[in-house]
C-alpha cells in the first residue's frame, strides 16, 4: 500500500500537496497545534517513520510532512492500486445518416480516455457505440430514398447525400405523414423499408469506419438503439403503474423534472423509451457497477430524466451509478461555433486529415495533437479550437509530450548502445545525493498512482495530461542541465551529501555535479515509462522516434 493510505489512515483524514514543494510533500490541517503535536506523535510511533525525512507543525496546525529521499526512490517505477468492480463506458455514439460531428469526435476522444484509465486501474470495462440508429426520423429519410428512386443496386450514395434528403424532404412536404408511414412500415418488418434502413446503415457505418480508423479507435460494442426494438414494449409495460396518459402520450412523472415521454400520442417510440431499455438490457446482461455516459452537456435533462425513470423502474440495482459527463463544445477563435476553412459547418475528417498535414504527415503525431488538445480541457469546459496551441511543439500539447518521451528513449537506445543498462537502484543508492533536477522528477513521479486514480474518480483524463506535462517539463530541465551518459559511473555512488569526497581518479572536469550514471538512466527509464502510460491512456502514441 502506498504510504499516502496509512499516513491518512492514521491522521483520519485526507492529505493534500503543499502548494510550495519546499513546504513539504504532504499536508493535512489539523484542528488545533495540539491536535496536530499528538497526531505527529503517533506518525513517529508508526513504522511509516523511517519513510519520513521531516515532519513538522506549522501555523495553527499545519502539519507538513517531507518524505525521505529513499522513498521516493523506492517509487520511481510507480505501480497503480489495482481497483474491482466492472464499468461501462458508453460513447462515440453517432448519428446514422448524419455526418460525425465534432460533438461525437469529443465523446470518442474522451471516452476511449476514460474506458483506458479503468482498464488500467484494473477494471473490468466494457465500451459500448450507442449508435443512433432508429427513430421516426428514418421515416422522412426512406420516403425520400423510395421517391427519389435512390434504393436501386449500386446507387453510391455518401452521408452526405443522405443528410441533404431531410432538408427535400421538407421542401416537398408540410407535415410527417409520410414520414410516420414510413416509420410504421419499417417498425412492422417491411421488406423494402428494412432493405433501404439497412442500407443507410452500411453507408453510414462504412463512413465512421474510416474516421474510426484515423483516431485509432476500437468500441467493444455498437449495439444501436435499434437492438432495443423488442425491448422497447416490455418497457411499456414494465412502467404500467407509474406512467399516465397526457394528450394521448403516455408519460412518466419525474419529481424535480418535466415528465418523461414514452410513447408519442402516436404509439411511437421514444429516443428516452430506447434509453430505458438500454439500461434494463445491460443490467441483465452486464450488471455494472458504474455506467458512464460521455454525451455532451446539450443532454442533461433528457439524462435526469432518464436515470430517475429507470431507477423507478428498477433497471439501475443498487450500488451502480450512472454518471453523464456532460462534454462542453468546440468553439471558433471568435466564440462562435468552430466551422472549417470554407466556411461550412465542420467536416471532421478534414480537420484529421489538417493536423495530419501539419504533422508533416505524421498520423501519430497529427491525431495525437488532436486528441492531446481535447483532453487537456477540462472535459465540462468549452474549448476554443486554435491550430497554434494544438501543434506547438514547445508547450503543452500532444507534439512536446511526444517528443519528450522519444527524446527519453533516444538517451535509453544509445546507453544500450554502449553496454549500458538502467539497474535496480536500491541497495546503491542509499547515499547518494541528488541534484536538485534529479530530485524535481523524483519528487513528481511518485504521484502518479494518486493522479490517475484521482482522473478515474473525477472522470477527468485533463488531470492525466496536467501531470505528465508536469513530468516532461521536470524531465526536460534534468536533462538541459546534466549529461546522463558519458559521465563517470559512480558504480558504488559517492557519499557525498554532507561530506567533502576525494575525487576519483579519471573523473572528467565539469562533472562536478552530484548523481551517478547509473541512477540518471533509470531515471530516464522511469520517466519514459510513465508517460507512455500516460499517453497511451489518453489514446496517443508514444512514439520511440521523431
Ligand atoms: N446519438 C446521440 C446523439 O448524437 C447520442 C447518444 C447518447 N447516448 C445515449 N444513451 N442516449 O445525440
């Protein structure tokens, strides 16, 4: 167990990191200076002391507390708190026979994120593509593809095609009847409605295929809301003695909130009625203890909505929560809606193939910028769409973390090069003394177990990306400043803290500097591995060269 846990376990409550490092490497309010005196006294008791360099009282009951240096060598390579219990993750969920907006680029970046940092807290999860693939809204589409004979044998037609026969539909028709016989014909099993339905699937499928592909995105499942079809009269039913007629709908009544429908005064179905019985589907068949929605903010009240019916209707058991992320939007340098180039609104798969470009056609390093960008956003906030800041390579962004971790390998391949290999530090490094970049990454790197574990609670992949721009940016100043090879291998290391050491014989000019190949190589072993970690959780590459 990480000392963090016992020390809290001990003082009763949480602990924080000092806002200044100098202060100390943890700290805890306590009530009084007495109170955080008898505390302190029990800390020293514990076998947790020979882990702690300092602690002390401070104000009115600060207590900070300085771990020892050897600690923090002891978790150089950090290793996460494994975690159980089995999460869904629902997202992506695009529209069929709409294009794949930016709405649904942001909902597969950072639901992939969120479904990578509980795999890697041990997790069991499970990815789930809510495809929006039923509705009356297909009404409007099959009568139009019927009229406008556009269901003959290869007739190649893109998504486009398919969102521009809504807006003639509309042209040509005052009202949804036609729609809504088409929907009825195709809820009845209608040979040509299904045979036209099932081809704006393929169409559409094929197309996010392709933008699938450029993200280096793969969704465990993409049931659809039109699996729950049959599901959906079992719903009806199940909702009998809570649900009401209104105007010939019948709707539920949801405390706090307008009603939920779940039929139209028409019969017809509902986006929420399908909800439901998505929710009473997975409790059967996966039982989870966690469903995360990654669906933008635009939806919150048809999610309060839904999660309080379904609770009513006992589709949710006890202990499983259902959490909607609530995403922001992507915003033009002006506030407005981001839009292309062109002008029009945008085409997702132009701005991939953009930052491919500008990664001098790089997809790892183009679509990592992109991701990286997205995610270092917190995930409620809107982001403000600007190529400077997705592409800088000098700042906090996907290229520079890239590149730090290539540049750790780079150091890691020659040292091989050489004969050389990052050993277990321990025994050896009892006195050696480190130089104060040595100590910065150190003093970084044993949190990450804390910091992804905070990302999962807080569903929060931003605080993955804060920390390991943290780490590159501690790395990077070690690393401008030392030389990690061709120093003299201090091999046993000096004991030079405090003392006055004889120089060894041979040892080069300029080297005067504290530290011993050996642990600089696991060090930049150590950082390496964290940010693949962090990287790969995000989504992105970590490239060995670039
Ligand atoms: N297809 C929907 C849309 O694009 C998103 C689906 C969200 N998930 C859900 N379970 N309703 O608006």
């Amino acid at each position: 167990m990480l000392i963090r846990k016992k020390l809290e376990q001990i003082l009763g409550s949480k602990l924080e990191h000092p806002v200044r490092e100098e202060w100390g490497d943890y700290s805890v309010f306590a009530e009084s200076p007495e109170e955080a005196e008898k505390l302190i006294k029990q800390i020293k008791q514990s076998e947790l002391n020979k882990l702690i360099e300092q602690i002390e009282v401070v104000g009115k009951g600060f207590i900070n507390i300085r771990l020892k240096v050897e600690y923090l060598i002891s978790q150089m390579f950090p290793v996460l708190n494994k975690k159980t219990g089995r999460v869904m993750v629902e997202y992506s969920s695009p529209n069929i026979a709409k294009t794949f907006g930016i709405g649904h680029l942001r909902s597969t970046i950072i639901g992939q994120a969120l479904y990578n940092i509980y795999k890697s807290l041990g997790y069991e999860v499970i990815g789930d593509n809510h495809l929006g693939d039923w509705g009356t809204q297909f009404g409007k589409l099959l009568y139009m593809l019927d009229r406008e004979k556009l269901n003959a044998q290869g007739a190649t037609l893109c998504v486009e095609d398919l969102e521009k026969l809504y807006v003639r539909y509309h042209k040509i028709s005052e009202d949804d009847k036609q729609a809504r016989k088409w929907f009825k014909r195709l809820e009845d099993g209608d040979k040509l409605a299904r045979k036209l339905w099932e081809k704006c699937v393929q169409i559409s499928v094929r197309e996010f295929a392709r933008i699938y592909k450029l993200l280096e995105v793969k969704i465990d499942n993409a049931y659809g809301e039109s699996f729950y079809e049959s599901l959906m009269q079992e719903v009806v039913a199940d909702a009998k003695t809570i649900a009401r007629k209104s105007q010939g709908a019948l709707v539920i009544d949801i405390p706090g909130h307008p009603p939920l429908m779940l039929l139209k005064s028409d019969g017809g179905t509902t986006y929420a009625t399908r909800d439901l019985a998505t929710l009473k589907f997975r409790k059967d068949k996966w039982d989870p203890d966690l469903i995360i929605y990654e669906v933008g903010a635009e939806q919150t009240l048809h999610f309060q909505q839904v999660f309080a019916a379904a609770r009513m209707l006992g589709y949710v058991r006890e202990g499983c929560s259902l959490i909607h992320t609530k995403h922001g939007l992507y915003l033009a340098e002006n506030g407005k809606k981001f839009r292309t180039r062109t002008g029009s609104t945008v085409n997702l798969e132009e701005v991939l193939r953009e930052a491919i470009t500008r990664a001098r056609n790089n997809p790892a390093v183009g679509i990592g910028a992109i991701k990286y960008f997205d995610l270092s956003h917190n995930v409620q906030s809107d982001i403000v769409f600007d190529w400077e800041k997705v592409m800088v390579l000098q700042g906090n962004s996907g290229p520079y973390l890239q590149y730090t971790y290539a540049r750790a390998q780079s150091v890691l391949v020659r040292a091989k090069g050489q004969g050389l290999r990052a050993k277990n530090l321990a025994p050896s490094t009892k006195h050696l003394a480190l130089n104060e970049e040595e100590l910065a990454v150190l003093r970084w790197i044993y949190r990450w177990p804390e910091v992804v574990e905070e990302a999962g609670e807080k569903l929060a992949p931003n605080l993955i990306c804060n920390f390991i721009y943290e780490l590159a940016q501690r790395f990077n100043t070690f690393y401008n400043k030392h030389r990690i090879l061709n120093i003299t291998p201090f091999d046993p290391p000096l004991k030079l803290r405090g003392g006055n050491p004889a120089l060894p014989a041979g040892r080069p000019k300029g080297e005067g500097d504290i530290g011993s190949r050996d642990f600089r190589l696991a060090l930049t072993e150590a950082v390496g591995q964290v940010l693949k970690m962090g990287l790969e959780m995000l989504g992105i590459k970590a490239l060995e060269h670039m």
